[in-house]
C-alpha cells in the first residue's frame, strides 16, 4: 500500500500462471509488406466512409505486385484505393475491421511499418520498418462469401 497527496494505492501479486503470449505471435511470414503508414491510415480511413454501425462491412485487402488495394463495399457505394509497397513472397488477399487496423497503424509512431503475413486467416504482425520498436497483431475478419 501506497498513499500520496490524499490517494491511497493498493496492489497485490495475482498468482497463477500468466498467459504465454508468445506463442500467440506468428514466427514466421510468408508475405511480408513494408509501406508508409501515412499512405495506409489515409487508404483506410477514405475506404471507412461508407462503414456505419449498421454497415459493418470489413475492409478487402490485397498485398500483391508491389501495391496495396483497399477495397470496400456497402449499400452506401464502393471504394477501390491503391498505394505502392515493398511487398515480397506470396499475394495475399486479407478481411480487417477497419477500427483494429487504424488502432494498430495510428499507435505506430513511425513513418513505415511492416506488415507479415501468412494467409488470409491469420493474424498479422505490425512492425516497425526498422527496429524493434513494438509488435502489434492484428486478428483478420473471415468473408461472409468464403
């Protein structure tokens, strides 16, 4: 116990076994991309326009041919967006919430990220371009069609 300036902090040890993250986050990647997290949050938010509460539709994704296609469709209309990346290994077309992936970019804090993939239904490690900075893993969203 703890107390400062009319606040009392109390804490205590939880036992048991905590969770073991690390074997959650992926090792490997058979994708990965390295793009500019500006032109990612900008793709993303344009493509959120048309994305309301009662439209919940995922952002369509495709990492492929050294470009990133943000697609989108609701009742609202369609948006189709594409940025250039540095893209090596296997194209893959993914589903996200757009929320959890600006989460993950906007709490970036650098001007490019990676991001490593390994199918289209697993989760995706965002990186730091360069160094060690943080690992954020973003879960993807299954297709209604697939």
């Amino acid at each position: 116990m703890f107390a400062a300036r009319g606040y009392t902090i109390l804490s205590r040890l939880i036992e048991g076994e905590f969770l073991a993250w690390r074997g959650v986050i992926p090792q490997g990647h058979r994708t990965r991309a390295v793009l500019d997290t500006r032109d990612f949050i900008e793709s993303i938010e344009r493509a959120s326009l048309i994305i309301t509460e009662r439209l919940k539709n995922p952002l369509r994704i495709t990492f492929g041919n050294q470009k990133v296609t943000v697609r989108c469709q609701t009742t609202l209309g369609k948006v189709v967006d594409e940025f250039d990346a540095a893209l090596e290994g296997d194209t893959v077309e993914i589903g996200f919430n757009n929320r959890y992936l600006l989460d993950a970019l906007r709490n970036a804090k650098t001007d490019q990220v990676a991001l490593e993939l390994n199918g289209p239904l697993s989760p995706v490690k965002v990186l730091p371009a360069e160094g060690e900075g943080f690992t954020y893993l973003v879960l993807p969203v299954r297709f209604k069609n697939d």
